[in-house]
C-alpha cells in the first residue's frame, strides 16, 4: 500500500498517541532537570548538550518505531483482504496485549466460520427439503385435477387429496418454523385425548377412502405437558403415515400400558424391515416400503423425530418386520421446555 502524505500524518498521529505516556515521561525528565539546574544555578551547557543528545537519541527511537508501526500496519490491513484468517496468518505478537487481541480475532474468526457453515448446512437441507416436497405435492394435485376433469367427480375422492394437500402444506409450514429462531412453543398442560382426536376427525377422509378401522383407546382425563400445536403436529404426521402404508386393517391409538404416559399408534400395513428401522428419522430416507410407495416423501418422521426433541419427548418406531404392521412410541413423560 502507497501511503501519501494524509496518510502518513494520520499514521504519525495515531503512533504519537501509542507513545503519549512515554514522550510525556521524556518530556517532563527534561522539565524537571532543568527546574534543578535554575534552582541550583548549575552551568547550562551541561544540560542543552545532554538534552540535544537526549532528543537526537528520541529521534532515532522514534523514527525506528514508527516504521514497525506503519509495517505492522499494513500486514494487519492485509490481513483484511483473506477471505478467511488462521494463526499463521498473524505477525509474531509484540506484546500480551497483542496476543490476547491475536487469540481474540482468532476465536471470532472461528466462531464466524462455524456460523457461516451452519447456516450454509441449513440453506441446503432446506432447498433438499423443498425441493422434495414441490416434486411429492404434484401428485396429490394432478389426481385432484383428473377428478375435477371427470364428469361425475367423486366426492369422497376430491377429499382424500385436498387431505392430503393439506398435510403437505402442514409440513412446509413445521419446516419453516423450525427453521426459525422465534418458533413459538407454548408450553402448559394439555389433555391428550382432544389433541389425538382432532388429528383424528382431520385424517377421516382417508379412513373412509380406504375403509379402514380405528381403535381409539386414550382415556380422557390423561394430560400431558407439551405444546399443543406442534404435539398434534407429530400426531398428524404419525397418523399419516400410518394411513399411508396400510391397505388393510386399521389403526389403533392406545397408552402403552408397561410405560408410562407413551402414546402408541399401531397399524396393520407393510411394516419396516430391521435394517431400515435405525435410518428412518433421517431426512429423505424412505427405505424399500417407501421406494414401493410413491406418496412417500420421507420428510415427515425426520420433522417428528426434530420436534419431539425439542418438546423434550420421544419417539421411535417398532415392527417385527415386512407385512407385519408398525408401531411408533410417542414418550410424553416431561418436556425439555417445561415451564410452571
């Protein structure tokens, strides 16, 4: 870097500031010599030819110093130009101050890094996540639109792919929130069996479409404490699921009676081979039943298994394999949010 003469000026003046205490110091030495010498009537010329060799040895420091400062000046500027910074990076410190700033801008550094990938790790399974659920959503809204095509539309039809748009756009919206820093968790004492049956009542198209049965088993004075919304949340997702790999039978929602307070929604499909059941709470994953089955987005449980760690629940998914149905364990014991 040039320095023209502002520059250097301003450089001189930030350095004289670095050096106020020690020119002071000089300064006043002299001062203070001379007071004695007029006090003391000592001959001057001792004292000026001291002085003069005093300034000129000021000088020489001076010049030497300003030089490391204006180097050191411009490897730090430098510094400003790496698009990222690491400790070789540095100057050797010339002092503790210096070092402590040194190990400070180097945590910061890091601390920025750490940031910047995180928020790069989210960016990407956000666009996977909505990639994948843009690709999954057109196939509930060409069916609807084949129906609506059709002369005689069936109604019971149209209303299992509205349902079914609408658990989509549910998921897009968790995804969201969970994404952001002000997600709004409301935690209190809920009764269970109202949360359960609303998902319930939302999910009764596709019982009927499907004529499917359902064992609903949950007593009415059990409460649990959670947050409402995102509880039923989970709820709509298991359920759906549930709905989404049994062709026959039904599903039962009971308290697990060697638990406590674990809520089990059993099915009677396709079940989980053991070798898929430790990879199903990874995002995108769908294993061979969900490959076998084209509304299967593999989003749903990964958004579950996310909340119900927030919530301070569990959750995990049982079957003794192909054909034999599923069971997912919904743990709500305590809530890591718990508040009074």
């Amino acid at each position: 870097m040039n320095l023209n003469q502002e520059s250097v000026l301003a450089l001189f003046a930030a350095w004289l500031r670095t050096q106020a205490a020690a020119l002071g110091l000089f300064f006043g030495t002299l001062g203070l010599c001379a007071v004695f010498c007029w006090l003391y009537a000592a001959p001057a010329a001792p004292l000026l030819d001291a002085a003069v060799l005093c300034v000129a040895g000021l000088v020489g420091w001076g010049a030497c110093g300003f030089a490391r400062f204006v180097r050191r000046h411009r490897q730090l500027v430098a510094l400003l130009s790496l698009p990222a910074l690491d400790e070789q990076d540095f100057p050797p410190a010339a002092s503790l101050t210096e070092a402590d700033y040194q190990a400070l801008a180097l945590a910061l550094e890091q601390r920025r890094t750490a940031a910047v990938q995180e928020e790069r790790r989210r960016s990407r399974e956000q666009n996977d996540y909505y990639q994948l659920w843009a690709h999954q959503i057109k196939t509930p809204i060409a069916a609807m639109r084949l129906l609506l095509q059709s002369p005689t539309p069936a109604p019971g039809e149209v209303g299992v792919q509205l349902t079914r748009i609408e658990q989509y756009v549910q998921m897009a919206l968790a995804c969201q929130r969970l994404g952001s820093l002000t997600t709004d968790y409301v935690i209190r004492r809920c009764p269970l069996e109202p949360i359960a049956r609303a998902q319930v009542r939302q999910l009764a198209p596709l019982f009927v479409h499907k004529r499917l049965s359902l064992d609903f088993a949950i007593p009415s004075d059990v409460t649990v404490l959670t947050d409402e919304k995102w509880l039923g949340f989970v709820l709509g997702q298991l359920l759906m699921n549930a709905l989404q790999y049994t062709q026959s039978g039904g599903v039962r929602l009971y308290l697990e009676p060697d638990a406590p307070l674990t809520l089990v929604i059993a099915d009677s499909g396709c079940g989980i081979r053991p070798e898929d059941l430790p990879r199903v709470f990874e995002q995108g994953y769908t294993g061979l039943s969900g490959r076998q089955n084209q509304g299967s987005t593999g989003l749903g449980l990964h958004l579950c298994r996310q909340i119900t760690d927030r919530l301070g629940h569990s959750l995990r998914l049982e079957s003794d394999g192909p054909r034999r149905g599923t069971r997912a364990l919904l743990g709500l014991a305590s809530a890591a949010l718990e508040v009074e």
